[in-house]
C-alpha cells in the first residue's frame, strides 16, 4: 500500500506549455489520496517561498503535507500552518555545505576560468557572495559544463551537483532529493515499499533509482536518462506528459480507487 507519494513541481505536475497546466483530474485524485491517509510531499528544486507561489499560481486546491525544497531540505506544516524545519536535517544539511563550499573555493574559481577559457554565456548563480550554481544559456551549454564538473568534481570530496534544464545547482554529495525523501521516510516511518515517486529532469534521478522508493514513474516528457533510470528500477514511463502521465502511473500502480 502506498502511504506517501513525493513528487516533483515543475515539468512533473506543471506543464508550462500546456492549457490549463495542470490536469484538473489530478487535483480529484490528490483529494483522493489525502481522504483516504495518503501523504503528498512536493520534493522540487524551488526554494520554500517560491512553492507557495506555484501552488498559488496554478491554483491547487489541496496543500501538500510537507515540502522538500532546493533538492534538499525538509518542512512539515507546524503550528499556524506555517512551513517548519522537521527535524534536524536542515541544520546539519547547512552546515555540510557551509564546510563545502569553504572547501571548494579553488575549484569553484577553476569553473569560472573554464568558462571565460570557453567563452561560454553561462552566468554564475550567487548567494550573498557564495556561486551556489551556473545559468546557461542553452541546455547543449549545460552538457559541456557537466561534461567539465563530473570529470573534475573529485577535487572536493563531497563535491556534486543538480541539473535541470540550462541550471545547475552546487551541493553536497549527501543531500539530494533521494536523501531528503529518505529522511521524510524516517521521520514518519513511513517504508520504501510504501512510497511513490515521479520526476522528469536529472535532479530527480536520486529519488527515482528505486533506493528511496519502491513505485516511481516518470511522464512522457521526461529526458531519456530519467526514462531509463526508471525502467531499470522497475518503475514506470507514463504516455501522457506532466500530472496527465502522474494520474495515469497513480492508476498504473492501483493507488487509485476504479468505479
């Protein structure tokens, strides 16, 4: 039985060129879910601020019962309503990559002089005076980049990285949108058996390896790597894009109700 399902926002609920871009039934089916126990984590790349404003701007009707926000943190709704660290995850999650990145500050140096020596057009990503990550311009730019941070990245231990589209983000090796959704499984004791997953781009791959959970999916739109992660975890690969693809894994899988 499925008692949690983690999902991603954008490009796996949201379809940004779809109208409407969500898939009204989706939000039936969340209703669905949550009358009968099931809990919705949204497990995204936004920061916290910036999923109430999606939720917000695509109108969804039901709240999710906790958020795993920038691939890495933990909320739980706490007193008020109000979105709260669960645990201790979060502080040491911060620690871990103030000691990165103080680490990392010659490598980080190294990427912008490989991209001044590319004459690349990606900008770098600041937090206060931190690079945190790298915009690029187009996603076969992006290729390069990665091409250049995985062959190089050893330099500092714990060094890695997240990938969507033209973005990449900076991080811990140990914090990821698996490791996060592992530590919400924990907190609730809630199994892998009993968890479901769905995510498109490369920053999703970590939940959907079937480590972290035993049911995960993709939609059509998901890149090829994602598709072919999730086949080999036994999962699957919907036909239909986006929270189209996410009800008809949901249905896939049996969690829904027939009749």
């Amino acid at each position: 039985m499925i008692r949690l399902i983690s999902t991603d926002f954008d490009g796996t609920l949201v379809d940004h060129f779809a109208t409407p871009p969500v898939n009204r039934e989706l939000f039936s089916v969340l209703e669905e879910l949550r009358a009968r126990g099931v809990h919705w984590a949204i497990n995204t790349g936004r920061d916290l601020h910036f999923v109430d404003d999606g939720l917000r701007e695509f109108e969804f009707p039901v709240q999710p019962d906790f958020v795993l926000t920038a691939e890495r943190e933990v909320f739980h709704r706490g007193p008020g309503g109000k979105w709260q660290d669960f645990g201790d995850w979060n502080s040491r999650c911060y620690s871990a990559h103030d000691t990165l990145f103080e680490s990392a500050s010659d490598f980080l140096s190294d990427i912008r002089t490989f991209l001044a020596e590319t004459e690349g057009e990606a900008e770098p990503i600041w937090e206060g005076t931190r690079m945190v990550g790298l915009a690029a311009k187009s996603e076969e730019e992006m290729d390069r980049i990665c091409v250049f941070l995985e062959k190089e990245r050893s330099k500092v231990p714990g060094f890695a990285y997240m990938r969507n589209t033209i973005w990449v983000r900076f991080c811990h090796e140990a914090y990821s949108k698996g490791t996060a959704l592992g530590e919400l499984a924990r907190l609730t004791g809630i199994s892998r058996d009993e968890i479901f997953a769905a995510g498109d781009h490369y920053n999703d791959l970590p939940m959907l390896d079937g480590v972290h959970a035993r049911w995960v999916m993709c939609p059509d739109n998901a890149v090829p790597l994602v598709k072919d992660t999730v086949i080999a975890a036994g999962g699957y690969v919907a036909k239909g894009r986006c929270s189209t693809g996410v009800v008809e894994a949901l249905a896939h899988f049996g969690v829904l109700i027939k009749g």
